[in-house]
C-alpha cells in the first residue's frame, strides 16, 4: 500500500489520468437509460388490462413491467444468456467464441452479448456493430451491473426488446401475438417470443413460419435436456402451433383510456374499475343500443360508483357505434341539459330549510311566471298535487312554483357545492328553467352529486349522527387512492341527513318503466331511489339511481344533439339504469337518520301544518324550525240542517245553521283536482235568498289579468281567435260570457270561448248562474 502511495507521489499525472477515468466510468452510464415515450395503459381493479393507448413515436412500448414470468426468463436465459446470474455484464467465454466464428466466416454472424450488453445497445438506440461499438457497449454492462440488480437488468430487457413491427417489450407481444397476459404464456408461446428479438425483422409470426419454428423447437428441445422442463411438457409444446395473424388489444372501456392518457399520459394506471361489472355494462349497454338506433338514437353513457369509497366501477362513455355517429366522444364528460335530474336537491334543500313538507299540496295548474309558462310532460294538470308525489312524477309546474317560493338565487349558490360541470351562469341568466333543464352538466358530476348525498346518509348513521365537513368530495378513478373526507362534525355540510332520507323516500316511489310495474311485489325487488330526466326536444334522457353501496347514473340521446321522438328518462334511460342494477349486488336501504327527525302534526289531506278543522296525521319531518303555514284549504262551512245548501245568518236562523269543517281549493285547483280526485267533494251551492259575499266560485285560467297579447295569423291571412278559459268550482255550472259590456256567448260544464277583440284595451267578464262575476282586464297588440 506505502508502495503504491509512493508511486502516485512520484506520478501525479497518473493520478489524475486515474481519478478522472474513475469518475468518467461513474458517470459513463445516463441515469435514465430509456428515454422512449411509451404506450398508456389502463388496468382494471383486478390488474386485468383494459386498453391502452399506442406511443408518441408510434410504437406499443409499455411501460416497464414489475417482474418477469418464470417461464420466459427460463426461455430468454437459455436462448441469449445462460450464465446471466454468474458474469459481471459480460462473458469472455462466449465473446471469444464469436470472435472466432465471426473470423472463420469472415463476417458477423455471432454476437456473443450478454443481456446486460443487450439492453445497452437497446438503450444506445441498436448503433451499428463494430468492434468499438462493442468495446462501449462492454464497459457500460459493467456500470450498469454494479448499479442495477439483476433483476432489474432482466426487466428492462423485457420491457424494450424488439419484437417485430412496432412491437417493443414482452409484454405487447405476448397480447399482439397471442392475446394473452405475459403469465398466460404457455413454454411454447414463451419460447416463441424469446427467439423474436434475435431477428425481429426476418423472423416475424405469420411470415417464416419455418425458421420460426426450428428456432422455438430448439429452444425447447435446450429446455427439456437441462431439464428445465419434463418429456410430457416438452412432448406437448412441440405440438403447439405457432401464431398466425396479430390479436387486437382488449379495449374494455376505450373512453376511460382516453380520459386517463390525458391526465396521466405513458403511464400504468390501476384504475377502480371491476373488469366483470365493465364486462357486463358493456353488454347491456350494447343491447340497448341494438334497440336504440332503431328510432336513430345512436349514443348512451353509464357508469357506476361506490357510494363508500366514491370509486368509480364501471365508466362507459359511449355505445359501439360507428364513427359518423361519434363513437369517440366520451359522453359521461359532456355536458348536456339536465332535464329534471336537479328536482331532488330543491326538495332537499327546502325540506333542509323548513319550508316544505312531503305531503304538502302544491298547485298543479296553468301557470305564467313573468311571461314564462311550464308546462308538464304529459300536458296534464292534476290541480294539487303532493310534493313527494310531484317529485315522484317529475310534474314541471310544481317544480318551477317550489323554486320561485324557494328562491332562484338561493338554490342556484346551493349547487355550487356540488361543483356542477357545466352550471357556471348566474341564477338570471337561467331563470326558472334551471330546474327544469335550462342548465347543463354531465353524468360524472351529477353521478358525484348523488354518491355525496348518499355517502352523507350512510356516514351520519356509521358515526353516531355526525357529519363529515369534507364530505362533497370527486369521484376517484384510481385503486391506490383514498378519499378524505375531512373531520367530523356536527354541522351538516349541505343538506342534513333527514331531508336527504325524505327525498330518498319519494324517490323510491317513482313508476318503474313499463313492463316493470309491480316490481315492488316481488321478494328479489330492490330498493332503489331513482330519478329521471328528459330536456327540451328530447335530445336527452336521464337517469339516476341510488342505494346504499351504489349510483348508477345513465345518458341516452345523439352526441349531436339532435332530438328524437319518444326519447325520455322513463322510455330510454331507466330500463338501461335496471339492467346495470339487476347485476349489482342487493343492498338494503337506508336506515332512518332518527337523531335528525322530529314529529308534527299535519293535516291529512292537505299535508300542511294541522288546525282544529283538520283531519290529523302524526308525520316525521327534519327536526329543525319550520316555517309551513297552517292548512289555508281547511274552512268552517255553515250549511242548512238537511246539508244541501250554504246559508248564513242573512237568510237561515243560527239556530238551525249546521256547521262543518270542509276540504276547500282555490276554483282554478279545485277545476282540474277533481278530475283525479274522484272524492274531492264541492261546497254545496248557497241557499237562492242568502247573500254570497265570500270569493266567486270561478277562476280564469288564460288569459291573466294585466296581460298584453299579440293574435298570430293563419297562412291565409286571418287573424286568430283568442280562446279564453274558465274554471269553475261546481261541475254542471252555465257561465255567460260578455266583451267589453256586450253579451257574447254561454257555455256549460267546459267553459271556453273563441273571442276576436280588436287592437286596444279590453275588459272579458265572465256571470255564473248563481250570480257570480269575474273579470279581467286585456290588451291586444
């Protein structure tokens, strides 16, 4: 050692030529050896692979796999480099016996590379041969030694070995060859695939068949005499074909790759998806679509959550269609108007505020809110109608009266917790359609919206009635990631968990699709809170169900845009919604949040607040400060003593007044209520000598006091009627019509009339047969 110390003393130059030919060999070696852009690639839950997605530079190069099949090290060890384990990135045993062959032939027909000198030349970009060449890539196979495991060295081999075409790595091969994950591979298929990189070019499956063959033979006859593999094994395998044509890659969920390479491009992603559930939503969906396109409807998007981990199970963004109909498009992301799927969080949210109760009557009836006018999907009035109901029914006229009681711009800031894609305007910019489909989002986040309610409900029955404060989280696509649902608290975060359970409750009641009517007499039935939507020319169909552990959320309808006849939630989306939950698991239904109720009084037919006059029911509601009113339908009648007539103290002695409690609506309520209301029973007509001071029996229903009216002309030139309607409390009743003090017609039972008022101010006033008038004041324009 002194002797050495001495020598550098007396040769300094020497040791600097040293020192710098030490460190030159440390940093001889990039830290990343590959630098090649390679595919995306999407796994299921269960590490299945469900589509990926090719290289920048045009090649299937996946990333790097974790390990090597046993079967194909054993393979490449024998065919490239059976001393692997022993050399230190190189082999001066074999480098000599290719130097001698190479000089006896008078060309190179033998390597004698390593594998760790394989995957420096693989790395270098496969250079020209040279012995220079040779010399580099020499030295850096020892550097790579002394800083990668063998392991490693074998992995990266496998990951970039040429394999034919612009097959990169073991693992694309084995799926492009054989259609099978790497262990999968048979000793036949993975001797097959060893002997590919030696000659990816000239020995290529379904061309050379011959020379293909030979090679794998000797491979495996290699494997069988060091006993590698058994005579049977060995036996078997030489049967084995060889592959004939390329398989394609499984592409189980297309948009889900799609998304994801955008977000994580050129990686390995272990998505939350469960390869079976995909397997089976893909199927149903192709049905449906098999039905769909028969009335030109060419699109649908689904997917399924977790409500406990708000994992993602399935995500289908579109039919398999054709690329004139945008099968590429990823439909769960786009936004499209909502339809009705928004009705539940206004019930929510005014059963959270106190200002709704589920068997509330709300009115049902022509309406006309600043020049705009809902109307139904069926056309129809049911002239009150209970908030449950009405949300069960998807009634329109009593959704746009909920939120103008509610409060536009009240609930419009409530959905920006729920970061609605797509519901970025003002609440004036969307007026009261916004609960009608004036707003657009998309299926991921109404999807989202729903899994957080549930998710709420189930965490404030799991947690001893305590909320989550972070509870309105995103939905999550990865397996390896967990959701923070923040701190518990007492405070609710949006909705408390009773007004959730409530609309849950009159979610359920929705009327299954048809040919499903009597699902809920059936002991394998399940329960499940649903909603339906359909926008404006059915250009959209939705719908939306909620269990305990799960929310499916379904879009039906054209990617673009175009309407299509009969398309609805109910007709096109819900029976699509059932087929994905009938492969679910059960789950049971929601416990009843008990902590967060209290119980009231209400009236029995009107739903509102109970008075003396009412018929009583005891009912659940959230315990908070209720602002309902006092029942305004139920009033004290005073009737003659055979019950026939109204009467009062100007023409019937008090002695002899019967007074009883009576279930009264408004005349334009009462009008088509009793249409579905076969029991609604009408106040009996006043006594001919009394005097009526109380308010007419009659209502008009068009046109509305104060309006301005413009007639329209016919494509003959005339100008159009105007048809004026009236509602009347008492069936039978004859109304005369008058314009403008002059006398213009009688109707009976139905009442409306055709007028023709020229331009200017009018007063139309109706006169029942009891004596009764009513007026409005018009203009034409």
């Amino acid at each position: 050692m002194k002797g050495l110390i001495q020598f550098f003393k007396r040769h300094p130059i020497k040791l600097t030529l040293l020192f710098v030919a030490v460190v030159a060999y440390y940093f001889c070696l990039p830290r990343n050896l590959f630098d090649a852009p390679t595919a995306t690639v999407v796994e299921s839950r269960q590490g299945s692979l469900l589509g990926a997605r090719i290289a920048d530079d045009g090649q299937w190069r996946f990333p790097v796999a974790d390990s090597v099949p046993e079967k194909f090290e054993q393979c490449i060890l024998q065919f490239e480099d059976a001393h692997f384990y022993e050399h230190f990135g190189f082999n001066p045993i074999s480098m000599l016996k290719a130097l001698r062959e190479n000089v006896a032939q008078g060309k190179v027909v033998r390597g004698g590379s390593t594998l760790t000198q394989q995957v420096v030349r693989l790395s270098r970009g496969q250079k020209k041969r040279s012995y220079f060449e040779k010399l580099i890539e020499l030295v850096l196979a020892t550097r790579l030694e002394i800083r990668e495991s063998k392991r490693n060295i074998l992995k990266l081999y496998c990951g970039h070995a040429p394999f034919g075409g612009n097959v990169v790595g073991l693992e694309m091969a084995a799926w492009r060859y054989f259609g099978l994950r790497p262990y999968q591979l048979s000793w036949a298929e993975s001797a097959t695939l060893a002997v590919l990189p030696n000659a990816p070019g000239l020995i290529y499956p379904g061309r050379n068949q011959d020379r293909l063959l030979k090679k794998r033979n000797r491979l495996l006859k290699k494997l069988f005499d060091n006993k590698i593999i058994d005579r049977v094994t060995y036996d078997l395998s030489l049967l084995e074909p060889l592959p004939a044509k390329p398989f394609s890659l499984p592409d189980k969920a297309p948009h889900l790759v799609q998304y994801m390479s955008k977000i994580n491009k050129g990686k390995r992603m272990v998505s939350s998806v469960d390869e079976k559930l995909q397997q089976h939503v893909n199927a149903i969906v192709k049905k449906h679509h098999a039905n769909l396109k028969q009335n030109q409807v060419h699109n649908a998007a689904v997917m399924v959550v977790d409500v406990h981990t708000r994992k993602v199970l399935s995500y289908v963004g579109n039919t398999p269609t054709d690329a004139e109909h945008q099968k590429d498009v990823d439909m769960v992301r786009a936004n499209r108007s909502t339809g009705s799927v928004l009705k539940p969080l206004l019930y929510a949210a005014m059963l959270d505020a106190g200002e709704l109760l589920p068997d509330m009557l709300v009115a049902d009836v022509p309406t006309q809110i600043a020049g705009y006018t809902p109307e139904n999907f069926s056309e129809n009035y049911s002239g009150a109608v209970a908030a449950k109901k009405a949300l069960a029914r998807s009634l329109n006229i009593p959704a746009v009266r909920l939120l103008q009681a509610y409060g536009l711009e009240k609930f419009r800031d409530q959905l920006d917790v729920f970061k609605l894609g797509g519901i970025t305007k003002s609440a004036d910019h969307y007026g009261l359609t916004l609960i009608l489909g004036g707003a657009e989002s998309n299926l991921w986040d109404l999807c989202k919206t729903y899994a957080n309610l549930a998710g709420t409900l189930n965490h404030f029955n799991a947690t001893s009635s305590e909320y989550y404060t972070g509870e309105f989280t995103d939905l999550d696509l990865k397996t390896d990631a967990t959701v923070d649902y923040g701190k518990k608290s007492l405070e609710k975060t949006v909705f408390d968990a009773a007004s959730i359970y409530l609309t849950f409750e009159a979610m359920k009641e929705v009327n299954r699709p048809e040919g499903d009517e009597s699902w809920q007499f059936f002991d394998s039935s399940k329960e499940i809170a649903w909603k339906t939507g359909t926008s404006f020319g059915n250009k959209d169909a939705w719908a939306i169900g909620v269990t305990t552990d799960h929310v499916v959320g379904v879009w039906v309808g054209n990617a673009d845009g175009e309407g299509r006849p009969n398309v609805s939630g109910v007709s096109s989306a819900a029976p699509l919604m059932f087929d994905v939950f009938d492969v679910l698991p059960r789950s049971q239904w929601f416990q009843k949040p008990f902590d967060e109720f209290t119980e009231i009084n209400v009236c029995a037919e009107s739903g509102y607040l109970a008075t003396d006059l009412c018929q009583v029911k005891r009912i659940s509601i959230p315990n908070k400060e209720n602002y309902v009113s006092s029942c305004p339908y139920h009033q004290m009648v005073h009737l003659n003593a055979q019950r026939q007539f109204q009467v009062n103290s100007s023409c019937a002695d008090v002695s002899n007044i019967v007074s009883e409690p009576w279930f009264v609506l408004p005349p334009l309520m009462a009008y088509y209520y009793r249409s579905a209301n076969p029991s609604y029973r009408e106040l009996p007509p006043f006594q001919a000598n009394c005097r009526n001071d109380g308010d007419p029996p009659m209502q008009f229903i068009y046109p509305k006091n104060g309006s301005r009216i413009t007639l329209a002309k016919n494509f003959e030139g005339k100008t159009n009627e105007l048809v004026v309607k009236l509602a009347h409390i008492k069936a039978g009743a004859d109304v005369y019509w008058y314009l403008d003090e002059t006398f213009v017609g009688q109707t009976h039972t139905f009442h409306e009339i055709a007028l023709l008022p020229k331009k200017g101010r009018h007063k139309i006033m109706a006169l029942d047969g009891f004596g009764n008038e009513v007026f409005v004041t018009i203009t034409i324009e």
